[in-house]
C-alpha cells in the first residue's frame, strides 16, 4: 500500500505513467460490515 509505480505504454509516446497502490476495497455483499 503506498508503493509507487512506474508504467510504461506505447500509445503514450514513451512517457512513463506513475501510479500508487491503493488498499484493497473490501467485499461486503450482506452490508454486515456496515452494520457494525
């Protein structure tokens, strides 16, 4: 979580794209969670 990316696209005329991971999102389908 946090780590810096670096992607590279051919369509983007060799520039480099830089991303961060985000944190999972969590899977709540009954909103049990939410109801806490």
């Amino acid at each position: 979580e946090g780590t810096r990316l670096q992607i590279y696209e051919d369509e983007c005329k060799g520039q480099h794209l830089h991303a961060k991971v985000a944190p999972t999102p969590f899977y709540d389908p009954e909103g049990y969670r939410l109801r806490i």
